[in-house]
C-alpha cells in the first residue's frame, strides 16, 4: 500500500521525512506515486540527492482544510526523476490547483487536473522543451476537465479550477498557470510573484481602470478571469525563470497568499530555514488570520543547478 493509500485510509497527517532518490524508489515503489494529495491535512516532504553537478533540491508540500471550510478543494502533487538520467531529460514536476469555489465539485476539477498534469509529464519525450510540456498537458488537462463536466451530469456542469505548474531542469524553470494560483521566487531575503493573478481586479489594475488598493478592496478582487474547465482552449500563461542555488519556489493557493504577505514569506522561508517548519508555520499564520479558505503551499529549495547553454535547441554544459 502507497504512501498516499495509507494517508486517504486513516485521514491523518503523515511527519515529514527527508529520503534519498534510491529510498523513495524503494519505498513508494514508483517515483512521484505519492504525490497527488487533498486530504484534510497533508503533509510530504523529501531531500533529493543527486550528483554534485546536477539539478538538485529539497521541497515540502502542505495542504490543509482551514477553519471555515468543510472539506477541501485544493490538490497537489509532484513528479520526481526515478534515475540520475532523468534528472537531464526530464526533471522535476510540482503542481498545485484550487478547485473553483462556488462552482460544483471543484475539488473533482482540481484532481482531475493534477492527476492529468501527473500522467503526462512522466510520458513526455526525453528532452523535450519544459514550455511546450506544460503548454500541452495544461491543455490536455482543461479537456479533461471539460469532459468530465459534459458526461457528469448536472451535478458537474461547470466544474473548474485555477492551476500553477512548475517544471525544472539544468538551472531552469518554466511556470505555467490559469486563475490565480501563484508561484513566488525567494531570492536574497525577497519574494518575487513571478505569476499574475487571473482576476478581474487584475485586469482592471493592469488596464489602468482601478489603483492596486482599490483592486484588492474591490468586490471584483477573487473573480477569476480565467479557469480550467469553463472553456474548450485554456488560456495558457508560460514563463522561464533561470534559477540559482539557494533559490526557493513557493507555490500557493489564494488561501495562503490571501492572508500572508509576500515579506512574510520571504522571512519564513529565509536561507538555512527548515523547509516542513516553514510551510508548517505559513499555514498556521493563515489559519491565524481567519483559515477563510483551504490552505496549501509546496515549497523547493534549490540546492545546486548545473549550468546549460542552448545552442540550436540543443543544451550544452556551461563551465
């Protein structure tokens, strides 16, 4: 019985760990087969070991239902190399959606979606772009959506939700997201959003028609502009980001950037921090200030990058 069996089976939160690459394997039995996670409560963490001259990185991932809500709409998960080679031709995967609220089964959407993102990138070619990756099983995963909300029924008209996508490689990474699930970069003691929300207030600031106060005071402030799931294209926002040791994502849902600010995440992810205490400590400060809505982070902490050059397509080893 998987990890993740074990956690839907007695509905508790399993400690954090720290495991190799060859312990993973061992244990779970298939690299990443532990990762989709929406239970009440969930805690999973692991330190990846891997050749000196490799992307390497340690990450920790939390859900948790809040104080208001009663179940949970949130889901993540995560795809890790089985081999030293995988590390090169294909990376690393995390991915985190919030299930729309107030649209029916959201939290069917969200699944749905990360499990979709989940199958897909341990298919994908050897090599092959991480922008183009995500372009398509984002895609892929909206059809999902959108088909399970036409054969389901009334009860699943109108399933969506928002999804943020990381996948990293040599000393980059590619973000892919709709709604306004965010990714933020924490370099040198400051968190950068390196997403833009998918609002309406959003729009409207970017347009010039309201101040960023007034956005976020507004009643526009949480209606999305985008979503999977309410069309048949996805529309898609790709960026790339080079990435440095010492670099944390943090990958979140409105629950936690809702009620914590960015400076506060960069003083609680700051360098040498534990990384479970930290995310442990970011959900308690949004359950502190009201738990208005589920709660869920996933933070990597880059541990060393092996620098790449690109060349026609082709990557080349930077010395």
């Amino acid at each position: 019985m998987s990890i993740s069996q074990l956690a839907r089976k007695f509905g508790q939160a399993l400690l954090p760990v720290r495991i190799s690459v060859s312990e993973v394997i061992e244990m779970i039995g298939e690299p990443g087969s532990g990762a989709p996670r929406n239970a009440s409560t969930w805690v999973a963490s692991a330190k990846r070991a891997a050749s000196a001259d490799m992307l390497d990185l340690e990450f920790v991932e939390r859900t948790d239902v809040g104080r208001v809500r009663d179940h949970n709409e949130d889901y993540l998960g995560n795809v890790a190399p089985a081999t030293p080679a995988q590390v090169r031709t294909h990376g690393w995967l995390f991915v985190l959606a919030d299930g729309v609220g107030g649209h029916e089964q959201g939290e069917v959407a969200s699944r749905l979606a990360v499990e979709s993102m989940i199958a897909g990138f341990r298919g994908a070619k050897d090599g092959e772009s991480h922008s183009a990756v995500l372009q398509r099983l984002v895609q892929q995963a909206n059809t999902s959506i959108v088909e399970a909300g036409m054969t389901g029924g009334r009860a699943a008209a109108g399933m969506a939700t928002t999804i943020v996508a990381c996948a990293l490689r040599y000393d980059r990474v590619a973000v892919a997201h709709v709604g306004d699930s965010r990714c933020y970069l924490i370099r040198g003691g400051k968190a950068t959003q390196i997403t833009r929300d998918h609002t309406v207030a959003s729009e409207q600031v970017r347009m010039g028609l309201v101040s960023a106060q007034e956005a976020a005071e507004g009643e526009t402030s949480h209606i999305l502009s985008r979503s999977l799931g309410t069309e048949l294209v996805a529309n898609i926002e790709i960026n790339d980001h080079q990435i440095f040791a010492g670099d944390v994502l943090l990958l979140c849902s409105d629950g936690l950037h809702g009620a914590v600010e960015a400076s506060e995440m960069a003083a609680v992810c700051g360098p040498g921090t534990d990384l479970p205490l930290a995310a442990e400590k970011l959900v308690a400060l949004a359950n502190d200030r009201g738990g208005g809505d589920n709660i869920s982070v996933q933070l990597v902490r880059i541990r060393s990058v092996e620098r790449m050059g690109m060349y026609r397509g082709r990557p080349y080893k930077l010395y």
